[in-house]
C-alpha cells in the first residue's frame, strides 16, 4: 500500500469518526435541552382522561322554578405535546341558538392550582377559572371569574366537574341571583364510543 492511499484511509477514518462525535454532540445537546423542558405531573395528567369526543346533554335553568331547558352539544379534548394542557372544543345549540366555546386546562404549579380560560360564541368576554381537585369524591371545583356579557361588571361563578367513571362525566354552573347560590346551567357528558 502506497503512503498516499496511507494517508487518503486515515483522512477517511478521521472523517468519519469527526462525522461521528458531531451527531452524538447534536444528539447529546438536543436530550439536554429536552431534559430541561417542564414535564407532565401527575396533576397535569388528570386532564388526559378527558381526551376524546364527548356527546353532551345540556340542561340550562332559566330562573327560579322554571322548567330547564335542554339540548345537545359534543365536546371534543385534545393534549397538546408536551401533555400538559388540554384544548376543549364545545358545539352545539344553547336556548335555541347555535353555539361555540373552547377551553384550554391545566395545572399551575407554583400556584399549585387547576386553570383554565374558556371563550364562547355568546360572549365577547374572557373567563378565567382556577380551583382544586378531590380526588376521594372526583371532583374539581373552581371559581369563575369573568365578565356579564350584558352589563360588562365582573361576576363570579363556580365550576364544578365531577368524574362518575371512565365514560361519563358532570358540569354544572352555580352563581349567586338576588343573593342565593342557584344552578344556572349542567351539562351530561357520555364518551363517544371509537
């Protein structure tokens, strides 16, 4: 073997093995920096059994003593990557009237504390809910705040969900009127069958 084939194998071999060490370093620095992204906790993770197409059965309470008046919507959740937050897409008729909403979900950890916005259709208002989960009685219960899509003043609502099973969940809407809390709107959710 000549000197210059000699030098032309061990250029070739030093070429790979630099080739080599650049994609481990690439690889390397990629798993660092995926290391210190933020990850799921197991708080963030009770949103994921929401995921999927939901067929909801809507009662709305019109005032006192009045007959609630009932119609269908569906629900559909997705994660985003990362599975921290949930993405809610709700349609259906409300009164008579069609309607839209969609909700982002998580968890705050500093604040220690489920969150969530949810805009709609009817409204040209931001909602913000922040609350808690028991998880011996499945339920999560969060304060509301946003604005009355009349009068513009702030109000203040409670959201709570309730877990039945894998396959059916609750919602109901309760606000204070003339001074007394009163359910204002449920919401049956059954999961879609795939």
């Amino acid at each position: 073997m000549s000197a210059s084939r000699n030098i032309r194998a061990v250029g070739f071999a030093l070429s790979v093995l630099l080739l080599t060490y650049a994609a481990f370093q690439t690889v390397r620095a990629q798993q660092e920096e995926e290391a210190q992204l933020p990850m799921a906790t197991d708080a963030h993770k009770l949103f994921h059994k929401d995921v999927g197409t939901w067929d909801a059965t809507l009662k709305v309470f019109p005032g006192e003593g009045a007959e609630p008046m009932v119609s269908k919507g569906t629900e559909k959740n997705e994660l985003l990557p990362g599975g921290m937050w949930l993405v809610s897409r709700f349609e259906g008729r409300v009164v008579g009237v069609p309607f839209t909403g969609v909700g982002t979900f998580g968890y705050d950890p500093v604040e220690k504390k489920y969150v969530g916005t949810w805009i709609d259709s009817m409204s040209p208002h931001l909602t913000v809910v922040k609350g808690d989960y028991d998880p011996a009685t499945k339920t999560m219960t969060c304060t509301a705040e946003g604005r009355d899509f009349e009068s513009g003043e702030v109000m203040t609502s409670k959201h709570i969900s309730r877990y039945v099973d894998d396959d059916t969940r609750t919602f109901e809407i309760r606000a204070a009127k003339d001074g007394e809390e009163r359910t204002m709107l449920e919401i049956q959710y059954k999961r879609r069958a795939k």
